[in-house]
C-alpha cells in the first residue's frame, strides 16, 4: 500500500504523539521529518545503552549537529530520557524534539518529568474516511481502520495477530497484570459494553473479580490507548442524566475480534455498536486533529432520552444519533428531539445506513458512509455545514450555559 497522507499536521515546536501501535506514527513521521535524527527505543542496543545511561542522548544529538529535529521513538521505553530533554530544551538552540508513543501509563504514573508545557501534547489515530480514497464502510466495520491492518493483503489474519499478539504482549511488557488470561476474559467481557454504558460492578461480576481489579483493568486499556470513556453533557440540565460513561475500544476492527460470536449471537448485535464505535473513532480523530478545543460526549436521561453524541465546541454544538438501518423511523428522533427540547441552539444529525439524505424537521437524516467520507478537520464541507451555529446564536448558548 502506498503512503497515505494523514490529517495530522507536524507543529513547530516540541511535541508528544501517542497513539496505539499500528496507527502509523513512525511511518508518518519518517515521510514528514527525513532530515530528523530518529532513535528508535524498540532497538535493543540502543534501549539498553539510554536505560543505562540517559543522558547518553546528548552524545548522539552532537554526533548529527545537523539534525534540528530529534525524534524519540516509544519514549515510555526509558522514561528517564525526559528529565535530559527537558535540561536541553532549556538551553539555547535546541532542537525540537518529537517523543512518541503507544502507552502513556509509565508516563503519567511514574512521576516522570513532562517538560512542564515545553511540548504539545498530541496524538495520532486510526485512519479516518476522509484519508482513503477507496474507503468502503462494509471493510471499516469489518476489519477497522488500524493502518496495520488497512495495509494489509490479508486484513483478517492481520487483525487477528494485531488484537490478540499486540495486545497480549503489551500487557507482559508493561508488567501490568500477572495474570494475562484473566485479563482476556475481562476484554471480551468488556466487548459487550463497547458503545455502552460502563459500569464496572456489573462487569466484574460477569468476570467473577473485584470491583478494584475491573476498574484497574479498565484503566490499563485507556493508558494503552486500547479504549476511551465518554462522558455524560450535563451543562446546565434541567433533567437527571445518568452518571455512568460509555466505553469504546479505539477501533471497531479490535472490538470485532474481541467480541465473541456464535449461533446464538445475532448479526444485528455486532453491527449496531460497531457502527456506532467507528463514528466515535472518527469524531475522536476529527476532534484531536482540528487542533481547538472540542468537547466529545454523550446525553442520556434517567428517562432514557439519548444522543449517541454530543459535539461541543466554540462554533459547534450538535448532537448526533447513530442508527444501523437503511430506513428512519419517527422513534428514531425521539432522543435528539428531546435534546433539542433541552437545549435549542443546538443543531440535530442522525446517520444512517441508507442512500439519500434527508431533513425531517430540524434533524439532518444522513447516510453515514458520506458522513464519515466528508468528515475532515479545519472546515465543514458542505454535507456538515449546517453543523456551524451563526455567531449571535453561538454568543446565546454561551451566555446559557455560563449561567
């Protein structure tokens, strides 16, 4: 497969770049920045030269006095490496340095030096639509949009070893659990709660564990940027929500795998969560991407109301219902309804599996294989252009919510 261009714009300045192995922050990063000096921590001689001695960076970044950027391949590798960028990055003339990797966990938890804001904190994510030319949403659903396995010639055997080898190694890597088959269990236990609400008693019931230990495991998978957790909109509700978050692996690929399948699990049970998982992936990707701050949530009543999503913003407030069928039915506006009932300025999209695109009242009915093409960060092409609110709306709902 040839490169494929990303979204995803190289900064000026010093950055972090997470994101799961297989999303292509290497190959991105070796097109975009040649000229760089590259150390790679996945090298044994060279993890076991910096984990010796970390301030032995220095030495190679003045062997290539030319390089003017530095990158740091799998940084969480030899976390100490930090605390020496972050003296060079003091001195005068210092290069920028790009530090990636596919598990923050050591990071945050280790007490480790950040740079204190001397780096953007950035990330990188499967493929979005709007990145393939031949995008297809039966092959999205069906494989993901994990590059890895996008790229491959046979993307069910490369699915296969990337859930199941990558997922299994980095977990014995990390050192994060002793038990690597009762994690397995707990990840396909989770599989049923993927586009759901989370809740951790009912899953470590389901996993015959401890609450602890569940919720512990729930947060390994966030820190190796396996999973993410939406939360509820709550501003300014006059209705209860609920209080739980939903759960999401990061791609509907890995969450296919996972999730088991047999006669007696039907089709339709699969296909709605993943429909629904690779939108989140895609408004994930479009959020991070944009480069402003964008809030991605989720609204549910104690009364049932929903919106699969909300997507907030300073020029942007719309919720979004994903719906796996090739027909609109009026109780499938029922919950966007409610939320444009609870707050008016905002704008109502449904998507779904059909060909045309409709307006039924004030709800945009659209196909969700265009949604998801035309979806792309810095500008609302014409399909999502009725998701931009008019200023003097915008300034209203501001002066609402800050109430």
């Amino acid at each position: 497969m040839e490169f494929v261009s990303r979204f995803f714009e190289i900064p000026e300045q010093s950055f972090f770049l997470f994101g799961p192995r297989g999303t292509g922050k290497s190959t991105l990063l070796r097109r975009l920045l040649p000229d760089a000096l590259y150390l790679d921590l996945l090298d044994p001689a060279l993890h076991r030269a910096l984990s010796a001695r970390p301030e032995r960076i220095s030495e190679f970044i003045q062997g290539s006095p030319q390089a003017t950027t530095v990158i740091v391949d799998e940084v969480q590798r030899v976390p100490e490496i930090l605390t020496v960028v972050h003296a060079l990055l003091e001195r005068a003339a210092a290069p920028r340095f790009v530090l990636t990797g596919s598990s923050a966990r050591k990071l945050r938890r280790g007490g480790v030096d950040l740079l204190a804001g001397r780096a953007l904190n950035l990330s990188l994510h499967p493929f979005m639509g709007a990145e393939l030319p031949g995008f297809h949403l039966s092959s999205a659903l069906a494989h993901g949009m994990v590059p890895m396995v996008v790229s491959s010639t046979d993307p069910v055997s490369q699915l296969q070893a990337y859930a199941s080898l990558y997922l299994e190694e980095e977990v014995r890597a990390e050192g994060l659990t002793r038990n690597v088959g009762a994690f397995a269990r707990f990840l396909e236990a989770m599989s049923f709660s993927h586009a759901s609400l989370l809740n951790i008693a009912s899953v470590a019931r389901e996993c015959e564990v401890e609450r602890k230990t569940v919720a512990g495991y729930v947060e390994i998978l966030e820190d190796l940027l396996l999973a993410f957790r939406l939360p509820v909109f709550a501003k300014r509700t006059q209705r209860k929500t609920v209080v739980h978050p939903k759960f999401y692996f990061f791609d509907a690929g890995v969450f296919r795998y996972l999730r088991p399948r047999g006669p007696l699990d039907r089709a339709e049970e699969m296909e709605g969560p993943a429909l629904e998982g690779l939108v989140a992936q895609h408004l994930r990707a479009w959020a991070a991407y944009s480069r402003q701050r964008i809030d991605l949530s989720f609204w549910r009543t104690q009364g049932g109301s929903e919106a699969d999503f909300v997507v907030y913003g300073e020029n942007i407030f719309c919720a979004i219902e994903v719906k796996n069928s090739e027909h609109v039915q009026p109780a499938d506006l029922r919950g966007l309804r409610a939320f444009k009932a609870e707050y008016p300025e905002a704008r109502l999209i449904l998507t779904y599996r059909g060909k045309q695109r409709r307006k039924i009242g004030e709800a945009w009915c659209l196909p969700v294989e265009e949604f998801l093409r035309q979806l792309r960060p810095g500008h609302n092409p014409e399909v999502l252009s009725h998701l931009e609110d008019s200023t003097n709306a915008n300034q209203e709902l501001g002066q609402r919510l800050a109430k």
